[in-house]
C-alpha cells in the first residue's frame, strides 16, 4: 500500500467520486441539463449558459509551466484556501487526527481543522529569532496522529521566510509520516525560488500557490496545489466538479500570456521599492516601536498604542490589519504595500 492510501481518511480513499457529464467540446451539448443559448449581455468566450471544463486543461498546463512542475502535480482550486480545506477532510478524520501549525500564522489552517474535527497542535515560531522555525520542538510534538504539517513561508503575519534547510529537514524526517505543506502565498516577492522544485524527489512535500497576490487576481480566487500525482488524484475525488468558474478561467489565462506576465514583473518591481521605503520609514516614526523584516508584500510593525494608530489610519482613509489578535504580538499591525501615493499618505498619517 502506497503512503498516501496509509495515511489518508480510509473512506476517501474508498470513495467513488461523483461522475460529472463528459467534457468532449467537439460535440454540441445535449447531456447536461444546460440552457442552449446564451443569457443577454454574456460575452464570454464560452458562455455562461455551459458547466466549465472540470479541472481545466489548459489553465492547469499555464500554472505547470508557470511553476516548472509537472501537470499531473498539479490541482487548481478556488484560492489556496481551498486545498487547505482539501487536504485537510481528505487526511483527517474527526476526533482522531491532528493537524499541526505554527503560530503566528494564517488563521485558515486551524479554522480547516477544527471544522473538520482534527486536533490543532501548535510548534510556536521563535519570536525572538525573527519568527523563525523551531525545528526540534515540531518534530517532537509531530506524535503519530499528526497528519498534515502547515508552514507559512514567507510568513503571514510576521513576514519572514522560514529557512529552506529548516523545512527540507522537517519533509525528510516526517517522510512517510505526515504531509507538509508549505504554503508560498507570498513567495513572489521573496526573491527566493519556490520549493516545488523538490516536490519531486520529496513526495510528501506538497506546495500552496495562488494568482491572488502577485497577479492581482485575488477576486478571481484561483490558486493550486503542487504535490505527488498521487495527492492530486485522492484531491480530486472531493474536489467540485467545477471548482474554477468559466470567467474565471478566461480572465487567469489571459493574466498568465507573456504579455500580462511582463507587466506583472514591472508591477513587482514598483512595490517592491515600496516595501523598501516603508522598512526604511516606519521605524523613524515615533509611534512604532519595532518593524520586523519582511519577504512579503506587507510589514509587521509594533506601535506604542496600536488602537489610536488604526484610528489615524482610519482617519486618512486607510485601513491596515489588526494583528493583536495573534499570539505574541502585543501592539502590532500588519501594513499591505500599496501604491505610493498610499503609502506616503499612511506615512503622514502616522508622523
């Protein structure tokens, strides 16, 4: 037995997944319950009177190529937020099996979990390091009902990227164990290649990606899920037959021609510039007591009275994130980079 069918929900793995009408879009569509002619007003290439494409071909090959893995590694879905979901009712069953995170970090991991039933076991980051991985106390608190492992890199809130080795070293001694997904929402503006290029070589290494930062496509909610074919195809057992809507698709594969890739790059550049002069400026303002590095497009920074900072932010027109709700982070705030105008005005606001 494979490692994926030992460590999967036995049922999933069993599962007879709902069988869809046949996508053949040589033949005129008399087999799926649709309306034959369009809606007025739609303009779409494909129209809106017709299911999509299930788990498109054309978009998954675009994402393959943009990520440099192969197709079969690859599943697309609505947003990362819904592999997380995924792959959390597909490893998991309820009162039984944990799901391991590192706090601070994006909330959708624990969420997933206690929806789904599943243990929440936490490996705090070392705050005082920078939020880095604490390696040892994860795979110490890694106990054999551990099933999938969330790593945030760059992470969310904090902004820091979590060292390569750190990981690879967790991926390797968890082999066959747990599934360890690292979750690259931000790793665009990290200057640091994605480690999907060890998916591979590490099968129970999976990655989470999305079109919804660096692309400017988070209102198109598209991402995917880079993993083991074998992954990919018990994912697909639970997946919607038609997770990635019809307009959707047209408007990611036009933002993924070369084109539109070379005007996202200009983009990246511009804030990237920004996020320098943010790292620069805020630290100087006497309201902020300390702002960590980032990799990200957002600065964490911690203010003297953060509750009349989101007050002047409010103020200006500006809202930026309320990270006091984390565990640990006292005072702080998280600043998304935006254009310069908008950050000049945050700026003023604060001085």
């Amino acid at each position: 037995m494979s490692w994926v069918r030992r460590l999967a929900r036995p049922d999933i793995v069993a599962l007879k997944p709902y069988e869809h009408a046949s996508w053949e879009p040589s033949l005129e569509r008399l087999h799926a319950n649709e309306l034959p002619w369009r809606p007025a007003g739609d303009d779409s290439a494909a129209g809106l009177n017709r299911y999509p494409e299930p788990q498109p071909r054309a978009l998954i090959e675009s994402l393959a190529a943009l990520y440099a893995v192969a197709p079969a590694s690859v599943l697309v879905g609505r947003g990362s937020d819904e592999a997380i979901d995924l792959l959390t009712r597909a490893f998991c069953r309820a009162g039984r099996d944990s799901v391991l995170v590192c706090p601070p970090t994006f909330g959708m991991y624990s969420v997933c979990a206690r929806i789904q039933g599943a243990a929440l076991v936490q490996a705090p980051l070392q705050a005082a390091q920078g939020f880095a991985l604490d390696g040892d106390a994860l795979l110490e608190r890694c106990t054999p009902e551990v099933k999938l492992v969330f790593l945030c890199s760059p992470n969310n809130p904090s902004g820091n990227l979590l060292e390569e080795a750190a990981v690879l070293r967790i991926v390797r001694e968890l082999a066959g164990r747990a599934l360890v997904v690292v979750d690259e929402a931000y790793v665009e503006f990290a200057g640091r290649p994605s480690l999907a290029r060890f998916v591979a070589q590490l099968p129970n290494l999976a990655i989470l990606r999305t079109l919804s930062k660096a692309y400017g496509l988070a209102g198109a909610r598209c991402g995917a899920l880079i993993a083991d074919p074998e992954v990919i195809t018990l994912l697909r057992k639970i997946i919607p037959p038609y997770a990635i809507a019809q307009l959707t698709l047209e408007a990611v594969l036009h933002r993924l021609t070369p084109a539109a890739l070379a005007a996202s790059r200009s983009a990246l550049a511009v804030l990237l510039a920004e996020r320098e002069r943010l790292l620069t400026a805020l630290p100087r303002l006497p309201c902020i007591t300390a702002v960590w590095p980032s990799a990200a497009n957002f600065v964490l920074a911690q203010f003297e009275d953060a509750g009349a900072a989101l007050a002047r932010g409010r103020e200006a027109r500006l809202l930026v994130r309320d990270a006091r709700g984390y565990p640990g982070l006292g005072q702080a705030l998280r600043i998304t980079v935006g254009t310069p105008e908008q950050n000049g005005r945050l700026l003023e606001a604060w001085r």
